[in-house]
C-alpha cells in the first residue's frame, strides 16, 4: 500500500461524510479469519507508506477498493469510521482512506479527536467537542520552555518556509505545537513539518510522543490556540515570539 500520488478528485469524500461511514481495514494476518474489531487496536492494523517513508494507517471505503488497492492476502475487518480515528488518535497516528485511488482522502492527526467525536471540524462549534472517552486536552500556557528544546523548536520553524505561524502550549502532561501553514501549503508540507519537530522532541524531551503536532487548517482548531495564547513563532522578523518574551528577550 502507497499514498506516493494522491490523486484527489471532487469524487473524494469530505471528512464529515465519512463521520457516518463504515471502513475496510487491513489487519496483520492472513488466515481468513475477521475477528471483533472490539477486540482489536491500532498495533493490529496493517501500515502503509508514503514517498517519504512515513506510515499511516490504511483503511478502504469497500471491499472492492481494499480488493484491487490494498495489501495483497491480508484479512480485513468493518470498522466503525470514528471507531478507528479513536484509535488512530490514541497512537497519534495519521489515518489515510482509499491510499492510492482517486478517492484517497488523508485524515492529519490533528482533527482526529473532532472525527471521534463525530464532529466536522469546519465547524463553528466544533471548539466544544467532546471525545467519546472524555474531553479534548485543556491547553495552558507555558510558565516557561526548557532548553534547548526551544531554541532549536525555533530554529526548525525558521527552516520551513510553508510554516506561516505556530504556537506551543501545555496539553496535560505533554507539549502540543499547532501549526498554520500557508494557504497553498499541501498534505505532504504538513508531514514534513510533523516529522521535523517530531525529531526535535526525540532529542531534547526523549520521546515524540511528548510532543503533539496538530494541524490547524481547521478555523475552529486554529481558534482555540489563539485564545489560549499568542503564537509562539511568527515568521515575520518583526514580531517577537513567545520564547523570546518568556526570556525576556
């Protein structure tokens, strides 16, 4: 399975159709069997991989689809479509339906908790959802941003021109970056920036899991971290960021 050329059309589904929808998922066998999706979670479901190497998540919207594109051999069970955007979110990992066929619609990481919660993230309310298992992470503002954990957040957003602004909050135990590309900015542009930070925070916090990178092409998602505080990166010279405010800079 690939999503080396995505090649959307108006026949894609948008993301709130596919709310409703019931996917076909590829699972790591190949004995026949369809077990309970119940009983199953993302560590189950077979990976694909784009031109760059990242995984994802692949899931069908038929079994016809999943027949000609999918994994040669591989069962299979019916899913629930927010069912399994629970689950992807909970790995934090992107989901991609229909990889390869013209149809191929990718779901980022950051709107699947509003897809769970069976909210269309273009939604004006959608800043009120509720996840199925409880809510959205509160986000804070920072008292302050370990070193050189920022300083080098900054100095990778400097060196990704599609990253228009970006901001760094507290998200429970964790940090979240959300991120506003440029309008022309692509998918692809949105990955790139993910795995960067991600290397990051591999480095300076041990884990990138520490660190949650969301997409805030959504108005309603972007919304919510401009309430919460101002941006923690601009890219205009002139303007000063959170960091450097914090250190009084």
């Amino acid at each position: 399975m690939s999503a080396d050329e995505p090649r959307p059309t108006e026949d894609a589904p948008g993301l709130d159709a596919l709310i409703d929808a019931d996917l076909v998922v590829p699972i790591r066998s190949s004995t026949g069997a369809t077990p309970d999706h119940a009983t199953l979670d993302a560590s189950a479901f077979r990976h694909g991989t784009d031109d760059a190497g990242e995984r994802f998540i692949a899931a069908f919207t038929s079994p016809g689809t999943m027949a000609e594109l999918g994994p040669p051999g591989s069962d299979s069970i019916r899913i629930p479509a927010r069912l399994l955007f629970e689950r992807a979110d909970a790995a934090q990992e992107r989901v991609v339906v229909d990889p390869g066929a013209p149809t191929q619609v990718e779901v980022a990481v950051g709107v699947l908790p509003f897809l769970a919660a069976g909210i269309d993230p273009n939604r004006p309310d959608a800043l009120r959802a509720r996840r199925p298992l409880g809510d959205l992470p509160s986000l804070e503002v920072p008292e302050q941003i370990p070193e050189p954990f920022g300083r080098e957040l900054l100095a990778a957003f400097g060196e990704l021109p599609q990253v228009e602004r970006a901001w760094l909050l507290r998200a429970g135990t964790a940090w979240t970056a959300g991120i506003q590309l440029r309008p022309d900015a692509l998918l692809a542009d949105f990955d790139a920036v993910r795995n960067r930070l991600h290397a990051v925070a591999t480095e300076h916090l041990g884990s990138r899991r520490l660190l949650a990178v969301t997409d805030l092409r959504a108005p309603a998602l972007r919304d919510m971290y401009d309430a919460t505080a101002a941006p923690f990166y601009v890219r205009h010279d002139e303007h000063k960021s959170l960091l450097s405010r914090l250190l009084g800079g």
